[in-house]
C-alpha cells in the first residue's frame, strides 16, 4: 500500500469547528490515514510532497453537471433561452456519436481536475462512455441516464438507465455511483414518472432530476396540472422515501420551499449556468432557512460555458448578498461548505468524502498562494471564496491518486485530449 505524505502545509480541513492550521497529511492508499501539526511516522513515505505555500482543503464537489457538453463550449451564447436549445444546443447534440461523448467527457473532468473538482454528478446519454471516462481520468462520479418521456421508445431509455446502474455502480476502485434521472417535469408525464419513483424507492436508489430551471417550465406545469413543478413532484410521492437531487430550483414559490423542508436529499444550486441563461436566481436563503440541503454545480459547458467551480462558490455568495441586500449571507465558511460536503450529502457520498478527516477517502487538492492575488493571507476562507480561482489549483489527488501535480495531468495526455476534442467539436458545430 502506497504512502504518502504532505508536509509543511496549511490545512483546511472544512469540518465544524476547525480552524486553518499548518501541519502535514498522510496518505495510504486510497484514505487519508492521520493529519497533525507535526507527524511522526514509524517507516518513511514512499512519496514526500513538499506543502509549503500550499493549502490543503478537501477537492471541490460539482453536484450537477453535463460533462461532454465540453465540446459545445462558447458556441451557442448571448442568444434567448430557447433559441440556444432549438437552434443551436439539440441539433448539436444530435449529432453526437458515443464516441463524442467519450471524448466531451474526458474534456470536461481535464478542466474539472485542473479546477480542483474531485467528484461530480452527470446526468446524459451513451453513459457507458461517460463511466469509461471517469475510470480513464481517475476522478469520482455520480452518474445518471437522462431519461425523457415524450415519445415512447419501448423503454429503450429506461432499459439504459438501469443497465448504468447494474453495469457501472461501483467500478472504478469503487469512485463511480449511480441514480436513476427522470429528466424534468416537463418531460415526464405523471405515470411513467411515478413508475420511476417506485423502481428507486424499491431498490434505494437515488433520484437526480431538473426542477423549475426557468419560467417556461413553471408555466407549462401550471397548463397541464394546475400544479407548480415541484408540487407535481410532490403529490406523485418523489420526496417520500427517495432520496432526490434537485438540479436549479430557481423558480419556487414559498410553498415550494416549505414543501421541500425535510426531504431526502437537496439542491445543487448552478448559479453561473442560471445567470448566463438568464433564468433567475434561486432562493437558496429561503431553502437554507427550511433546513433544505443545497450544494453547487456548474451545469454543462454548453450553458455555463466554464466548469470551475470556484467561479459558482463566488457566484453564489454575490447573488444571494446581492438579492436580499445583506452583505452578511452565505459567508465565506457557509459558500465553501456548499462546495465540499454540502454537495457531497447531495451525491450520498459525505461519508467518505467533502472534509478532510482520517479514515475518509484522499479527496483532496493543493492551493498554491504564492500568488499576488492571494497575498496577504488575512481570512484564509474568505481569500479561497472570494479570490482564488481554478488556475490556482496545484495539485488535485482522488482516491489517494495523484491525477495533477504542478499543474500536469498524470493520467492521460494533454495533446492528445485537446487534439481529439478539437476535432469533434468542429464537426459537430458545422453548419449551426
């Protein structure tokens, strides 16, 4: 079992009540096995990483994501919400081989990596591809069939879903799980809907679903069933005995919220991918004050156009500060909390991951702040909230794995990644 330890840096462990300290880490194998001001151990490191300078927090957790919209990065902006999807992201997409997605993939856990996500949770399609990719790049990875219901397929896409969760749930030393992905509720009418609710409820597994994402949802609900989008979830029974991640939330009324109060489960809120869209800003002060779980996400690349998710941990605090004209909410602590193990109760996985604690999983990733925009060092949290930035990010372990060290990935190469990556894309935009 190989060891490895870092000494000599500032460790920010993001569990209650702990404050930043300088002390060293030691990993073996794929867990955290002691951290302390000044470890002694009885046989030397088989690996010694030098950590001064560096900050070592738990690797940021991305709770919503479409990673092989990568390729359809900053094709498709400034346009109307419908325009983008009609004219520009479905027949883009269309056009996407299995083989594309492999490829989007591996692009988007590169830039996840290089931004210091360790963990992610991808709802799409071909997600044989998608698994292949997360085994390929090392990361850990919540994943999930997106299943619509509008044309009946014979159950192909249903048959797919389950076939990801019997296939993939538990490969790669463990770092991929799985959920069953009813895509909205637009999307899904009341029965297939409720058939899917019980097969999770039946077998326990989670639920990853869209919720009133934009005002056009809210009012196709409202046509059909008199219902907002999340009381039509409601009164099919999702929230009871499910555990749910709810993917935006933006558009909830207050009796939405009230009826989220106690569920299973939460909101990966994707303040970037909302703005840029120009869906709106969610009530996360309101679903807070519920006891609502709410971690961030980035969306895909195709909307949010950028998969850092120190760019949503900024993102979020502002909107909230901003919307409520209180400089006081979602404080630096509280925002970067959301990142790690808020997301991570999200995806079922904080019992192994989101804090760095002895026992848990080496999810982890080196901060470099010998930087000018990260001098001097006053408020630790508050510099990681409001300043740092992916670019800052040094080195990136999961499953105590080295994937990026001075800033080079270790697991794949960079030229032939960018290469393959360029090459689709520009097939799959020609002519949009």
């Amino acid at each position: 079992m190989k060891r490895t330890l870092i000494t000599g840096c500032t460790i920010l462990t993001m569990c209650e009540g702990d404050a930043p300290f300088v002390g060293d880490l030691l990993i073996e194998g794929e867990r955290i096995a002691a951290i302390g001001p000044d470890l002694k151990l009885e046989h030397p490191a088989d690996e010694v990483i030098a950590g001064k300078g560096l900050v070592a927090m738990p690797g940021l957790i991305n709770a919503h994501n479409h990673a092989s919209m990568s390729l359809l990065r900053a094709f498709s902006d400034d346009l109307k919400l419908m325009d983008w999807l009609d004219k520009k992201m479905l027949p883009a997409e269309a056009r996407m081989t299995p083989e594309d997605v492999y490829w989007g993939t591996m692009l988007g856990t590169a830039e996840m990596i290089a931004s210091g996500t360790t963990s992610f949770a991808d709802m799409y399609v071909h997600m044989d591809q998608v698994a292949q990719a997360v085994v390929d790049s090392g990361m850990r990875a919540s994943l999930t069939r997106g299943v619509v219901f509008l044309q009946d397929d014979g159950g192909k896409r249903m048959a797919e879903a389950l076939h990801l969760i019997d296939t993939w749930t538990g490969a790669g030393e463990g770092r991929i799980t799985t959920m069953l992905g009813p895509h909205a509720p637009y999307t899904c009418p009341p029965q297939p809907l409720s058939e899917i609710i019980q097969i999770a409820r039946s077998r326990q597994i989670p639920l990853h679903i869209h919720l009133a994402e934009t005002r056009e949802e809210v009012a196709k609900i409202r046509e059909r069933y008199n219902q907002t989008p999340t009381e039509y979830l409601h009164e099919l029974g999702m929230f009871a005995d499910n555990h749910v991640l709810l993917a935006h939330a933006v558009h909830l009324d207050a009796a939405d919220v009230r009826l989220l109060s106690g569920m299973r489960g939460g909101v990966a809120h994707n303040p970037v991918s909302n703005l840029k869209l120009g869906c709106g800003i969610a009530p996360v002060r309101e679903m807070l004050e519920q006891g609502v779980t709410v971690g961030l996400g980035t969306d895909g690349a195709g909307s949010a156009t950028t998969l850092d998710m120190f760019a949503e941990i900024k993102a979020a605090t502002w909107l909230q500060k901003l919307q409520h004209g209180d400089p006081t909410l979602l404080p630096a602590w509280q925002v970067l909390r959301m990142a790690t193990i808020e997301s991570a109760k999200l995806l079922q996985i904080d019992d192994e991951v989101g804090t760095l604690e002895p026992g848990k999983k080496a999810d982890l990733i080196l901060l470099d702040l010998d930087k000018s925009h990260l001098q001097p060092v006053h408020d630790l949290c508050a510099l990681i909230a409001y300043s740092a930035t992916g670019a800052d990010v040094d080195t990136t372990i999961v499953n105590g794995q080295v994937l990026m060290r001075g800033r080079q990935f270790t697991r794949f190469s960079w030229e032939e990644l960018r290469r393959e990556a360029a090459e689709r894309a520009a097939r799959l935009v020609e002519g949009l």
